[in-house]
C-alpha cells in the first residue's frame, strides 16, 4: 500500500517567497531578559531637581536624605558618579548653598540682642530670661568654619608663604654659628 506524503513537523517549512527556515526561529525558546541585581532605582529628575534646590538653600545631602521619599545619601553620590551633568547641577547647587549658610551666618549676627528681660510666669512671678548670644556666636562660628572647610578658597583665612612684587621673600642663612662651632672644635683638639 502506498504511503500518503504529509507534512510533519521534523520538516522544515519554508517561508512563501523567501524560501526561508520559520520553525527553528520559532522553536528555539528566548533567553529572558536578565533581571537587575538590587532594588530599583529611586531616581527621577524631579527628585533630582528636588535635592538640587534643597542643596541650594544651605541644607546637607545627608540631611535631605533622612526624609522618607528620599534616597540613600550613597546612592545620590552613585547618580552622580553615572551622571555628570546631575553632578556639575549638585556642585553648582552646593556653591549655592555655600551663599546661603554664609547670609544666614549674617541674619544670626545682625539679630539684636536683647539682654536680660523679665518674664511673668503663670503664678505671678518675675523670672530673668538671658538672651542665647553664646549660642548664637557658636551658629555663626560654626557656619563660617563649615564655609572654610568646604570652600577654602572663598571662605578660608588667607595664607601667604610667598612675597610679593613690592616685598619678596627673602631667605637668609646666618651660618656663623657654624664658625664658631668650627673653632671650638679645633681649640678641643689642639689643647
């Protein structure tokens, strides 16, 4: 009896017109995708823009980052490492903030100081209530020593190890010690 010729699947079947393979293309399963090691990243340029602006009126990184819808200060420092343009935009903001501490250090200062005042209290009597300027003059003093750690160029006390046009630097040795020294070694030998 003969056989019927039918198709089965172990023939390949050809595309009409191309004369090309389909069913190992389509039998060949697909790699899924490789999925990310980690959480996900809480990165958006609006969280971004966000922590710039706050960075800008004076506030540190990792103050900002305490918040509950803000990252890690670690990852920030990471977004900043892949991204340069979100990193020259922190450096700008952070020069920002430099200005800010240093009028805020000046608000402190010019705040008058009101001295000892009385106080009524609740049963009648006078209590004396002192004015916090040694806590003030601590906000100032440590405002301005963050501004010179942070930028000593701007902020810092100025250094001159060099002289200048008008009064160079002068080195001078006087090695006469060493003359006498000579000569008291010479006299010891002698005598």
């Amino acid at each position: 009896m003969p056989r019927k010729a039918t198709k089965t699947a172990a023939e390949p079947s050809k595309a009409p017109d191309q004369g090309v393979d389909t069913t190992q293309a389509a039998q060949t399963p697909q790699e899924p995708p490789k999925k990310k090691i980690g959480r996900p990243s809480k990165y958006t340029p609006e969280l971004a823009a966000e922590i710039c602006q706050r960075l800008s009126n004076g506030e540190p990184l990792r103050q900002i980052c305490r918040d509950d819808h803000m990252p890690a200060w670690t990852a920030v420092y990471e977004w900043m490492a892949r991204d340069e343009n979100l990193s020259e935009r922190i450096a700008h903001a952070r020069e920002q903030g430099f200005e800010a501490l240093a009028e805020e250090a000046l608000l402190i200062a010019d705040t008058p100081v009101f001295g000892q005042k009385q106080v009524m209290t609740d049963q009648g009597t006078a209590t004396t209530v002192e004015d916090m300027l040694g806590h003030r003059k601590l906000q100032i003093e440590t405002r301005l020593k963050l501004l010179a750690k942070w930028n000593p160029k701007k902020y810092g006390d100025k250094v001159q190890v060099a002289g200048d046009a008008e009064n160079p630097l002068k080195v001078e040795a006087d090695i006469s010690i060493f003359d006498t020294v000579l000569k008291g070694i010479e006299q010891s030998r002698r005598g």
